[in-house]
C-alpha cells in the first residue's frame, strides 16, 4: 500500500528531514509511526498526502509512483486518502454536517448520498445527534472524531493520521485508537504517527521507529494485548478495496 | 475515476448517471455556488457596498461623458449650416466681366443674394485689416482675385445641396473655385471628435482600474479564506473548483457595479434635464436630452460583468495557486 523507496528529504534551507528511509506497509496493514518532536514523523506523511516531495527516491501508492503523477492529479490523490491532524482543521463557520460532507461535494456526489453517507460516518464516530452543531460547540476529542469522520466519509482505501491523539487525555485517546482499529478491520489500511509511546504500547501493532530522520527499528509491539473492542462498524460502511488484511 | 486505485468507487461511477443528468447537475451546481457567492457579498454589507459603489461611480464617469458627447453630436447636426459661399474668380478677369457674373448668379434660382468684392476693394480690406498699408509698393501688382460672396436660399443651405451648388457656380466663365463657408462647423467638429477621442481614453483608464479594484477585493477574500482553502486542498479539491466561487463573486461585484452605475446615470440625466429644458426654453427651442436605450445599457451591464470576471480571474490566478498546504 505505502512504499518508500530510498526516500531523502531535504527541506528548503538545508533542513535535513529524512535520510535514505526505506520501508512497505501492506494492504489493509495498520501501522504506527514513532518517534521523538522532530524526528521526521509527518514529513513521511506529508510525501505520502503529497504536501511535500521527496528530495531523492521514490514514494509508492498502491505500487504507484507518485513522483510520476503530475501537479494536476494531486487533488485526486488527495481523495484516495483520508488524513486526520492533530490540529483538527475544521472549517469554524460551517455546521459539523457540512465539514464532514466536503469531501463528498467535492467529488460531486447527490444530496441524497450525501446525507446517507455523512450520517453513516457521524454515528461511526457517535456523534450524528451533533449534526447541526458548530464545531465550537464540541468538546476537543469531539472535534478530533469530527476530522475522522471527514476522513473516512468517502471511504478511503489509505487512512493517516498524524498525532490525531495528541491534545486528548489516555481515556478519550483509547477511544479514537479503538476507532481506528475497527476501521482496519473493515479493510482500510491505516497509518498512524504519534510520539505516544504509552498509547502504542498497549496495543499489538507494528511500529516503525524513526529517530534524526532514519528508521531505526521495524516490529511488533508485543507486550500488553488490547482490551477486546467493542466498537463495531455499521454495515454501510466499508472500504471500496477488497485486499486481503495484514494479520 | 481514481488515479491509485482500480475499480475503486467513485462520484461518478457510483451514481451511474448518464451524461445529460450530469450536466443538469453541474448545471445546477454552479448556479447553487452563484447564489452562494451572492450570500458571500451580503456577509460584510458594507465592504461589499463600499467596493460596489467605487465600480460603480467608475463606471458612471465614462458612461456619462459618453452621452454628453452623443448629445453634443445631436445638437451640432441640427446646425450644419453653410452660411456663405466665396466664389474666387480667375487672375485676368476684368472688373466688368466680374460684375456680368455677379448679376448672372444673382439671378440663380438657388442664390438669395451675391455680392462683389474687387481684386482692388479686397486689397483695400486687407490694408485695414492687418495695418500693412501702401503694401502694393512692395508687390509688382495686386495678387487678390475678385470674389463674389453668395447667399444661398434657405432651402440650399444643408451642406449637400450647398456642395452641389458650389459645383454648379464653379462650372460659370472666368470661376477659379468656390469654397464653403463651414470651416466653424468643422472645427466644432474637430473639437468633439476629440473630446470623443478623451471619454475613449478616460474610459479605458477607468475599465482598468475597475478590473485592478475587483482582482484586489478578490485578492483580499482569498486570503481571508485562506484557512478554508487549505482544508478544501486537503481535502482533495481541484483548484477549480475552489476558483469558482470566487470568480462568482467578481462577476457579482461587476453586475452590481454596472446596476449603480446605470441608476447613477438615469439620476443624472433627469437632474440635467431639468436644466437643459430651462435653458432651450429661454431660446424658444425643444430638446430633449438623449438617454441610455437598451442597447446601451445592455453594453454597460455585459461590459461590467467582463470587467469583474477579468478582475476576479487574474485575481484567482495569481493566488490560489499559492495556497498550498504545509
Ligand atoms: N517546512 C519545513 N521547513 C524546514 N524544515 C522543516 C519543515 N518541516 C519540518 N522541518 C524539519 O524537519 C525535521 C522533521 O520534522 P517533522 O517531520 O515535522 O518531525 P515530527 O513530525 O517527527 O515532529 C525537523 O527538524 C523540522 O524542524
Ligand atoms: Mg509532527
């Protein structure tokens, strides 16, 4: 699904990002991403969302090399990927309908779909009786499940996330872990950065360390098993890619 | 379709329309975004007004010097009027076959009256007129022809039949050539067609700085919104479709703009009129002051919307491109 390929990143200024990183998260994989403030987390998010390119080799996409894809395809990339930040990047003035139906318009879909599928993604996160609110009216986990539920609304076969738990406390930061565990049981690939180390700790996922721009360690997180999980995804939403799981 | 991913759904292939039905909703989509950019204006009422009211009054100035001129043009054309026509007669003829032609022409049924000045008598005028007397001392004889000065009937003096007579005239014995005396009339004409020449540069000024003033508000909604642009790219946004909106909201500001200009006009054509009845009045003639007829305001409406579009579209050019997501 996610593939660097030698991948430096040197970032105007002479800022030295990234150095020779090379790894592959599969189809339907759920990763995670650590390492220190600083160390190179989002930049390997950033070549992936395309919000950067790479300074030497290649970032792959469902074996597709984006450095071939010229400047107009980067829009429909984008469309392939859900992202969800840790600054929640919601639009203030609108309702949390509307921030969570933009994908959607933007693609071009009916009303009709739109409020069927917006809804589904509302109630995912459990926040449909929230519809017509303002995002100001919402708690911060709350405006953090809004962003994913504006992340997956068209359902993205590549979900990332870049400390989406960063600003919420242990219990709410469980609860958005959970969330992003019964996405990739519905098939989507998810890949996840944080500097979270408790967190990941608790749950059995690969995690690639990444320290001065160089991964330095590639493995499973193996002591503490994850708490069964009781969030269960409706049945109208799935993801469109029907690639065998990871585990 | 999806660049990445084969057979992955999308809007288009989802809904399975066929290609009317979507271009009925695209329809539909940019009309919605036009009401849309409407609402937008009516957000900040008074800077959109303040930015309305400048277009506006830029565009009244050319379009109101442009009517003064067309009216000018009206009311010069009633006074093509050939007041006089010389008849310069050839070098040797002599005084008496001179005044055998005045009498001759004088009896022309077009010709209400003609008069013979002299070689001699024009030499004389000349002297008084310009204070350079005993000049014949320093020529070897007088280089003036006789002229007869003639009088068209009324009915011969708009310039075609006046033409026509002078062509008549000059085909009579001992007649060097004819003039018509329009030259005031030509230089009146000159004058307009100059001051036509300024309301052309004066508007073509004022249509620039209208599309500097648009593509500048537009600018300054651009980075207003910067935030949300941002997101929408995050988002997958094409640069069109976050374009629209704005160049909406140019067209807009233009149509407005062109709407307070043409009701600027009407205000003061009527506050004008007024005036100009007093005043024709006092000389016991009609006029009646010409106004924008549909055409006209139909050319400065499009015109005003060209003008905002153009404004909105450097503008959006320019900028969008340069919000990009870090
Ligand atoms: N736009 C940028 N321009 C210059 N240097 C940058 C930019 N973004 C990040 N960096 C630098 O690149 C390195 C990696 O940053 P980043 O990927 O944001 O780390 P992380 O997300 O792990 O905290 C840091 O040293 C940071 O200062
Ligand atoms: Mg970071």
């Amino acid at each position: 699904m996610i593939k660097f390929d030698d991948v430096s990143k040197t970032y105007p200024g002479g800022q030295l990002a990234l150095q020779k990183v090379n790894f592959h998260v599969a189809k339907g994989e759920m990763a995670f991403l650590t390492g220190h403030s600083g160390a190179g987390k989002s930049t390997i998010l950033k070549l992936i969302s395309l919000m950067e390119r790479p300074s030497v080799g290649r970032v792959l996409i469902n074996g597709h090399d984006l450095g071939q894809l010229s400047h107009k395809d980067i829009p429909y990339i984008r469309r392939d990927i859900g992202m969800i930040f840790q600054s929640h990047q919601l639009l203030m003035d609108r309702t949390v309908f509307d921030n969570v139906a933009l994908p959607l318009v933007i693609e071009g879909y009916s009303r009709k779909q739109i409020t069927k599928r917006v809804h589904a993604a509302l109630d995912l996160v459990g926040l449909l009786s929230r519809a017509q609110n303002a995002p100001m009216a919402l708690s911060g986990g709350q405006q953090q499940r809004v962003g994913i539920a504006r992340a997956i609304v068209n359902r993205p076969p590549l979900l990332l996330a870049d400390e989406p738990t960063g600003n919420l406390d242990p219990k709410l930061s469980m609860e958005i872990m959970r969330l992003f565990e019964a996405l990739n049981q519905s098939g989507m690939s998810v890949f996840i950065a944080t500097h979270d180390l408790g967190l990941i700790a608790r749950m059995k996922y690969r995690n690639l360390t990444i320290k001065n721009g160089r991964l330095i360690e590639d493995g499973l997180q193996e002591d503490v098993l994850l708490n069964e999980t009781n969030t269960k995804l409706p049945s109208d939403v799935h993801v469109d890619n029907d690639t065998p799981r990871y585990r | 379709m999806s660049l990445l991913f084969a057979g992955r759904k999308t809007a288009v292939t989802e809904h399975k329309v066929g290609i009317v039905q979507r271009f009925v909703m695209t329809v539909l989509n940019h009309f919605r975004q036009l009401l849309a950019s409407l609402g937008e204006l009516w957000r900040q009422p008074l800077a959109s007004l303040m930015t309305i009211g400048v277009l506006g009054l830029s565009i009244t100035l050319p379009s109101t010097l442009y009517l003064l001129v067309k009216n000018t043009e009206q009311v010069t054309a009633g006074w093509e009027q050939a007041g006089e026509i010389s008849l310069y007669l050839k070098p040797n003829t002599s005084v008496a076959q001179a005044q055998q032609l005045r009498l001759a022409v004088s009896l022309f049924s077009e010709v209400e009256a003609a008069e013979l000045v002299t070689a001699d008598n024009a030499l004389i005028e000349f002297e008084q007129a310009s204070g350079l007397t005993n000049s014949l001392a320093y020529l070897d004889k007088n280089p003036l022809p006789h002229v007869i000065l003639i009088t068209p009937k009324a009915s011969y003096v708009q310039p075609n039949a006046a033409r026509t007579l002078v062509k008549k005239l000059e085909r009579q014995t001992h007649v060097d050539f004819g003039k018509l005396d329009i030259e005031w009339l030509e230089r009146l004409y000159a004058t307009v067609s100059v001051a036509r020449d300024v309301v052309w540069i004066v508007a073509i000024l004022l249509c620039v700085s209208v599309v500097l003033i648009i593509g500048n508000t537009i600018r300054l909604n651009i980075l207003s919104q910067r935030e949300e642009i941002i997101i929408m790219k995050l988002v997958g946004a094409t640069d069109n479709f976050i374009r629209f909106p704005f160049l909406y909201t140019g067209m807009w500001y233009g149509l407005l703009g062109g709407v307070l200009a043409w009701i600027l006009i009407a205000f003061l054509l009527w506050w004008l009129q007024s005036g100009i009845a007093n005043l024709a009045n006092l000389y016991q003639t009609q006029f009646t002051l010409t106004g924008l007829d549909t055409t006209a305001l139909g050319v400065i409406l499009l015109l005003s919307i060209i003008l905002g579009l153009l404004g909105s579209i450097i503008s959006v050019q320019k900028h969008i491109k340069e919000i990009e997501p870090k």
